[in-house]
C-alpha cells in the first residue's frame, strides 16, 4: 500500500513540480535579494517604513502557518489564539523569570505546537464548517482565559515593559548586538530572517512527499486512508506546525512592541490572516506573503482610510471572492503560461 | 436564575433556528448571523427608542430590514460565488467577508456606544419565590410564538414544503418545478430576519453594541454544534442547553468564567461527539 503512494508522488511532482520548482527558486532568490539588500539601502533611513515591513513581515510568517492547514483542507481560525499563547509565553518568562527572548521566541513556537497538537486531535475530527466555527470559538476562548488569567497574565491590564531582546555571545564574542526599541533596525533583520526561514522551511515541506500527503488529506481523506496514509497522524502535524508560527510570530511582536493584552489577537486578527492567504491565492506558497505585504503597506500609506480599515478589508474580501477567487497571484500565472492555473 | 434560562433559552432558540434554515437550505454557514441580530437590535433601537414607534411596529420593520439583507446577500454574493467556486472554502471565507462588512458598517454608522431602550411594559410578576420582569415575560412569550409559527410555516405551507424539499435535495427540487433560486433567496431572508427579530427582542433586556455581533454569531455556532448542524430540533435543544448553561454559570461564577468553562465543556463534548447530540455520523 505505501508503495502505491511512492511511486505515485515522484511522478506527480515531477510533471508538475518542474516549472513549479524554478519559478519558485527564481522568485525567492529575488526575494531574498530585495529583503535583505534592497530594503535596508532604500529605506534604511525611514524608521517608520522599516516598522511597517518589519509588520508585514512577521504577519505573512503567520499567514504562513494558515497557509498549511488550508492545504490540508481546514479553515483555520484559530490563528489568533496561538499568536496570544506564544506572545504570552514569551512575556511571563522574559518578565518574570528574566529568560532572554532568544530562548523565549522557539519555546513559545514549541508551546503554542504541543497545544496546538493537544487542542487539534479531537478538533481536526471536525470538518469543513464545523471547523471553522470550532476554531472561530476557540480565539475566543483563548482570549477569554487570558482575560481571566489573574496573576499569570494579568487579567485586562496586559504584561508591559517586556525587555527588548538582549545580546547574543558565542565564545566570548557579540553576535548580535543588544536590540532597543528607538532603533527597528535589528527587528527588520529578524523578522525578515523568520520569514526567510519560515518560507523555505514550507517550501520544501510542499515539495516533498509531506506536501503532496497534506494536499491528498484535502482532496478526499477515505481515500488517503485507503492507501494508508495516517490520516490523523498528518492533519495534527500540519496544525501543530501552524500553531508554532503563530506563536513565534506572537513572541516576535511582544518583543517588538514591548506589551500584551488580551485583545492583541481577537477573531478579526484570525480572519486577517485568512484574508492575507486569500488574497494572495490559496493556491500558491507566495499567497500569504503578497496579500500581507500588499495589505499593510498599502494601508500604512493611505493614512486618510485608516479609520474604514476593517469596514475596507470586509469589502475586499467579498469583492476579490467575487472577482478573483483564485488570489493575485492566479492573474500573474495566467498570463504568462496561457493557460489556466491547475486547480490542485 | 431558571426563569432567566428559560427567557434565554428560547431567545437563542430564534437564532440557532435562523442559522439552522440558513445552513441546511444552502450548506452555507452564516457568519454575519450575530451581525444581523446586532442590526435588528439596533433598527429597535432607533424606530423605538428615538422616535417612539410602537414596538410591534418596529418588529415588523426588523423584518423587513433584515429580510432585505438575506434576500441581497443570497442574491448578489452567494448564488454568483457557487456558481463559479472552485473550493470549498471560497463561500465561507465570503460569509466571513460578509461578517466584516456588517459589523464595520454597524461601527462606523451606530458608534460604538452601549445602546438601550426603555421597558416595553411596566410590572414584575411574582412566581413562587422569584421575580419576572413582566418585559422578560413579554419577550419570552414573543420568542415562543415566533418559533412555533416558525415550525407551523415550514411543515404545513407549500413555501414550507419547498424550503424542506431544498435542504434535503436540491437536484430533485429542481425536478419538481420549484424555483430553487427565489426560495433559496427566501430562506436566507427568512434565516436573517430571525436573527433579526432575536436582536429586536433581547434588545430591550440586554441592550445592544456594535460589537456584540461577534459574540451572539460565537454562541449561535455553539447551540448548533452541540445540538447538531441542519437540524431543527437539534437547534432548539443546543438553544436550551446554551441558555440555562449561560443562567447558572453568570448566576455562580464570576465575569466571563462562565464562557471559558462552556467552551471548554464544548471541546470536550466533540471529541466524544463531533457530530453533535442529534446529528447524523458523518465523515
């Protein structure tokens, strides 16, 4: 039985993943370039713009994470609620137990995963709708349990003056200088790292035997059994691997903005990074990444709609579900290879 | 504490009915339901309490608002987005699109102040050894009537019989010369207005905000999981168990514990039952 499934993968990937393969390569190595050389040397004397990428940044890194468990067919909304586990997890201990971030940021990804894999098994039972509105309910419930956390969290005061992220030395040597907050500098380079690491980590997830499970779990999962694949088994490590981008991203913000409230991440912040994946086109790696850059950039730009930010975003939803419901992306693809972009 | 569960219970049985029609006609669940009775309270609010409309005749008028909301939503977004959808996921990423786009509107035309409207009628009745406000017994006596007219419609008329049809088999529906478009139309309207009418009658208990629409579409989705999505007796029964949960728990326990446990309690509750307490095995 297994064997059907390896030969049946390499053949598929290789028909497909071909073209897929160098325009992705092409794309991020353009990518990298710009993150990492373009935009330090353009915008490298406006703080304020460094501060809007650096948001941009770690908001498509979580997108990211939505981006995996919509390829195993699941809306997930619960997005939200494993960004405020992980950013508090990293607030309690950076403030209470003075443990340094560079410890914090991957232990409140790994705490956000084990709940994210404790909560999901009996949630990932749950399909389609039932989903939703389960995970709907638990940003909800999240944000409610940090509300009445009393002295752990702090109840509706929120964690503040969480300590900037400090030194790093290895052999006696500084490798990364203390971060301060008047200075974005530093946090665009980690952000930008993450999301670096983040897309190629998800990248060669979705190009190996992993991506091709996960995409067959969306399609019909009786028949993923059927030629025994662990269903079950699949779906939690695909939730547990977006919990863990949320919390790191969540950690990444508390350190970045210094607080944490309860109302950091409520359900809008769940169905922003929805809209980001959406937008973008659920169909392909770069999705999130374009419709989050392409959101909050813009937004930050037109100061005068700020006000209508939320009432635009529900529009343009609905506007590109009517008119676009493959995304931007599926225009760039359509026109160059002249032909429909495959629905799988 | 038990008659505010049953007063509860029987107003929530309006909403979790509202999205019940709503996602057993069109498989479509409607995220905006909270939404749509945020607006009924807030339509109360306005023909009511500013400008002193009998409340009867401002019920009516939710009606009609929200049915005109349903009816241009199944319309304009969601019969175009399943005839060209190619996943799943796009009509409910829309029906949250849509959640949005209500509640910013809400925000931005009604602010974000708590709203209120005097007592309909005056009094408290005195039942053994508790109290009913006689405005409470109002609103529950509405629920009841709604709801049992509600049921009356969709078994005895030939709209009913059509709605019923279209949930159990669209394909056949069409077979027998029914207009699946308009009373598709028809049942999201009826769906909105419900949740609508749920707005206008709480209302007068609770007062309303633009934010509670998240809220109210949150217990709405509890009340048909627990009780089983697309089924009506299902609905009412989440709606009963929701609202005496809620009546006890604000009762015995401080703020917002109540809603903590009760998700919890949910959570646990699907993993023994995913399908709910009378739905169909599924998946």
């Amino acid at each position: 039985m297994d064997q059907a499934t390896d030969n049946r993968c390499p053949a598929t990937a290789g028909e497909a993943g071909g073209s897929l393969f160098s325009w992705q390569a092409l794309g991020f190595t353009g990518f990298l370039l710009l993150v990492f050389v373009g935009v330090p040397v353009t915008f490298g004397r406006l703080p304020y713009f460094i501060t809007v990428l650096t948001n941009a940044a770690v908001l498509s890194f979580i997108s990211l994470g939505v981006w995996i468990t919509f390829s195993i067919g699941r809306m997930n909304l619960a997005q939200g609620a494993f960004a405020l586990v992980g950013g508090y997890v990293t607030a309690i201990l950076a403030t209470r137990y003075g443990i340094s971030f560079w410890v914090c940021l991957p232990l409140s990804g790994l705490v956000s995963a084990v709940l994210g894999a404790l909560i999901g098994w009996p949630m990932l039972r749950l399909k389609g709708v039932y989903f939703a509105m389960t995970t709907l309910s638990l940003t909800e419930a999240i944000r409610l349990l940090a509300l009445n956390g009393g002295d752990v969290t702090k109840g509706a005061t929120g964690i503040v003056n969480v300590p900037p992220p400090g030194t790093i030395w290895i052999f006696g040597r500084m490798v990364v200088p203390p971060f301060s907050s008047a200075d974005p500098m530093p946090y665009y380079f980690l952000a930008a790292g993450m999301l670096a690491l983040g897309l190629v980590a998800v990248w060669r997830l979705s190009n190996s035997r992993l991506g091709w499970v996960f995409r067959s779990l969306r399609q019909n999962e009786d028949l993923a059994t059927s030629i025994g694949i662990n269903v079950a088994k699949y779906r939690v490590m695909a939730f547990s691997l977006c919990c863990f981008m949320a919390g790191t991203g969540g950690a990444f913000f508390v350190a970045f903005q210094q607080n944490i409230y309860p109302s950091t991440y409520t359900v809008a912040d769940s169905v922003n990074f929805l809209l980001y994946c959406f937008l973008g086109g659920l169909d392909y790696l770069f999705g999130p990444i374009v419709g989050a850059f392409l959101l909050v950039i813009s937004f930050e730009l037109l100061h005068a709609i700020q006000d209508y930010q939320a009432l635009i975003y529900g529009a343009l939803m609905i506007f590109c579900m009517l008119c676009l419901p493959n995304g931007i992306l599926s225009l760039r693809l359509r026109r160059f290879d002249g032909r429909r972009n495959p629905k799988a | 504490m038990l008659l505010n569960g049953v007063v509860l219970a029987v107003n929530y049985a309006l909403i979790a009915l509202g999205i019940t029609l709503i996602f057993s006609i069109m498989n479509i669940l409607n995220f905006a339901h909270g939404q749509m009775f945020m607006i009924g309270g807030f339509v109360v609010y306005y023909l009511y309490g500013l400008f002193g409309v009998n409340y009867f005749a401002s019920l009516v008028a939710v009606v009609a608002v929200l049915g005109v909301i349903g009816w241009c939503f199944e319309k304009f977004f969601f019969q175009r987005m399943r005839k060209m959808a190619t996943r799943e996921e796009n009509s409910m990423l829309l029906a949250v699109g849509t959640a949005l786009l209500l509640e910013n509107l809400a925000l931005s035309f009604f602010g974000e102040k708590q709203r209120g409207v005097p007592p309909v009628v005056s009094g408290v009745f005195k039942i053994g050894d508790a109290f009913l406000p006689a405005g409470r017994l109002l609103v529950m006596v509405l629920a009841l009537v709604l709801i049992v007219g509600l049921l009356l419609f969709v078994q005895y008329t030939k709209l009913g019989r059509a709605l019923r049809a279209l949930a159990q088999d669209r394909e056949v529906t069409y077979l027998m010369g029914v207009n699946v478009d308009r009373i598709a139309a028809l049942g999201f309207a009826l769906g909105a207005a419900l949740a609508g009418l749920a707005g206008g009658l709480l209302m007068t208990v609770f007062g309303i905000n633009s934010g509670v629409g998240t809220v109210y579409s949150i217990k709405a989705f509890i009340m048909i999981m627990i009780g089983g999505a697309g089924i009506v007796p299902g609905a009412i029964l989440g709606a009963v168990v929701l609202g005496f949960a809620e009546a006890i728990g604000y009762a015995l326990l401080p703020g917002s514990i109540t809603y903590l446990l009760i998700f919890v309690g949910l959570i646990v509750f699907l993993l023994f039952r995913p399908q709910g307490l009378m739905g169909k095995p599924w998946g």
